[in-house]
C-alpha cells in the first residue's frame, strides 16, 4: 500500500556543499553533481538550498517479513526472520528490475515508517533483524542508519540488499554498524552488460565496497544474476571468482542466480539451469567452497555441502531449511569440519514464507 508522501524533507549527511549552490552527492559511485532545484540520478536525493536533502527518509513504498534465506543470506542467522523495508529510487536502471514499481519510481511515494515504527513492526512479527531491500538502500543511507541505530538497541541485526555500487564514504558511514550485506552483481560484473542493461560504468566500486566493508567486519555473501544470451560469460563469471576467492576469501558464499523475463525484458527467456550448472563448476574450479544456485527450488545445488568430506550439512528447499547436520559448534556431523555459519539454526525453527505486512 503506497500513499502520497506529504514528510518534511530530511537533510542528507553524505554529500558536500560546491560552488554556485551546487552539491555533489557522495552516497553512490555517480557522484552526482546536483544544481539547487534539481534532483540525483536516483530522483529521492535534492538540492534544495544549496543543501541536499533525502525525499524518500521515513516513507516505505514497500515492507514484508521474509526469511532471511530470500535475500539471499545462507550462511547469516539461518531460520530467522527479517523485516524488510524498501523505498522508491535507485542508482541504477535494470532493464529486468522485479521492483520497477517502486525502484523506477520519480514520485515519492510510501506510507510513513519512522525508525521507531520499524523496529517495533520487526519485533511485533517476531523477526530479528531488519533488511533494506526491494530498491537499492545506499540511496536512502541516511534513514537506513537511523532504523540501523534503533534496532540495534533492540537487539535486531541489519542487512543490506544492494548493487554494492557505494563510495568510501557511504563504506565509512556503513562500517561498524552495518551486520550483513548481500552484493548482487548482474552478469558477473562484466562492463559492457553493465553499461548496456543496467546504465552503470563497471564494476570497480562494487569490488571495492564488497573488500572495505568485509575489513570492517560486516559477514559479505555474493550474488549474481545470470541473464540468458547477453549476461552469460563462463570468462566473466570466472574473473569474479577469483576476487571473491583471493580478496575476500574461499569460504565466502557465492549464489548463482537464475533469471526471469520482467519490465523491458519480457522476450529474454529464464536462464537454462545447465547454464548455472556449467557457471557453478567455474566457482568449484576456482575454489569457491560454497556456491549455491537460486531461484530453482528443489535443485541439489540449494545445499549446503561441507568442503571437507562432501556431506549435506544443510539440507534447502528454496527458502526453508529441511535438514541441519551441524552440532552445537556448526561442525559437520559426518567429519567435524567447522562450516562458517553465523549463528545457528533455532530449536523452534518453523519455515517462513514471505509474509506481506500491513
């Protein structure tokens, strides 16, 4: 449910003051140069006044309770729900977005979410932590470390759902506050596919924001979005491989994720499951230890299996989990391999669905 929003404007903190009233915005690699009266690529961050405000702060377009398994985050508190918020605007313009709705959207829009009212709609339905999601969430950085700050104090975690495609500052903003950040690369990060279907240069910031913010301690999971016909290259799929495996680690999840016909690419077909199969023995051969495929239900590749002796630790079925072959130590049971989990299944586990909310 969406209504227009009538909220005072909320004045930004990453962007700094240029000559003749002009600011540039220092939330997003585009580094927007925004004369007074005008508005960033993403349309939610303005000039007014010579001082860049945040339209979209406290007016959710979009918010349901997932699992965390959705976002998608394996190796992060599994079984655990999340409150997920999204706005409207984005850096970037996916030919195929499944949130063009909102993320397309130069009108702002949303029903009014403060801080506090998040918080305590993410305790109500029994979640324990809170995700920005649906639209891209560096864009409203301001507001999603407001909620950040509240519901730590709460004792709910946070995640980001993002492109990756930040500045150092908004890593500096994010770094020890931020808990978990799920990176959704398209097409492998490859530039041409980049500038072509999604209008963003290439993919150096993201590699950067995805190394910087793993330093300061935030638990990083990879995906990418494999798009049949023009997003699939066995090279660039490979060279993302190797950075995940040399700069951020082995153990770092990577999810293959199959694409479906949406917005202005609705004559792109899904992509063939033997295509991510063939991509997800590229991850094995460059060591990645746990790659996963998504958005097929049912596939062996949901698995978590254990690198050490090749047993199932974890048992999926899309987003619930039908088996967790891990001791109190998150040890596989068949060999005693310590599988890199953050948390660990609760004995009250019941499988969650999406649960739109309000």
């Amino acid at each position: 449910m969406s209504v227009a929003s009538t909220a005072s404007a909320h004045v930004a903190s990453l962007y700094e003051p240029l000559s003749g009233g002009k600011v540039r915005c220092t939330a997003c690699a585009r580094y927007c140069v925004i004369p007074e009266g005008s508005h960033g690529f993403c349309f939610v961050r303005k000039n007014e006044g010579g001082k860049l405000v945040l339209l979209s702060y406290g007016r959710a377009a979009a918010v349901q309770v997932d699992p965390v398994e959705k976002k998608p985050l394996s190796h992060f508190h599994p079984g655990t729900r999340v409150y997920s918020i999204g706005t409207v605007g984005c850096n970037w313009r996916c030919l195929y977005c499944q949130n063009a709705e909102i993320s397309q959207e130069h009108e702002i829009v949303g029903r009014p979410l403060s801080p506090r009212s998040a918080v305590e709609g993410a305790l109500r339905y029994g979640c324990s932590g809170i995700t920005f999601t649906y639209n891209e969430p560096t864009i409203f950085i301001e507001y999603a470390l407001d909620v950040i700050a509240e519901g730590h104090r709460a004792g709910l975690f946070a995640n980001f759902v993002t492109n990756g495609y930040m500045t150092p500052e908004a890593v500096n903003a994010l770094g020890g506050r931020l808990d978990a950040i799920s990176v959704d690369f398209k097409g492998s990060g490859e530039a041409g596919f980049m500038r072509k279907y999604i209008t963003a240069k290439g993919p150096d910031p993201i590699l950067s924001t995805l190394a910087d913010l793993q330093r300061r301690g935030v638990h990083v999971e990879v995906t990418d979005l494999i798009v049949p016909e023009v997003g699939e290259s066995v090279d660039a799929t490979r060279r993302l491989a190797r950075f995940v495996v040399d700069e951020l680690g082995p153990s770092v999840p990577f999810h293959l994720l199959r694409f479906h016909p949406d917005y202005k690419m609705m004559d792109f077909p899904e992509t063939p499951i033997p295509t991510l199969e063939r991509l997800h023995r590229v991850l094995k051969e460059e060591g990645v230890e746990y790659a996963y495929l998504g958005n097929v239900w049912g596939h062996p590749l949901e698995h978590t299996y254990c690198p050490e002796c090749g047993a199932i630790a974890v048992r999926r079925y899309g987003f619930t989990i039908q088996d967790w072959n891990l001791d109190r130590d998150n040890r596989c049971r068949a060999c005693g391999h310590r599988i890199p989990i953050v948390g660990r299944l609760p004995d009250d586990y019941v499988p969650t669905f999406a649960m739109p909310v309000g």
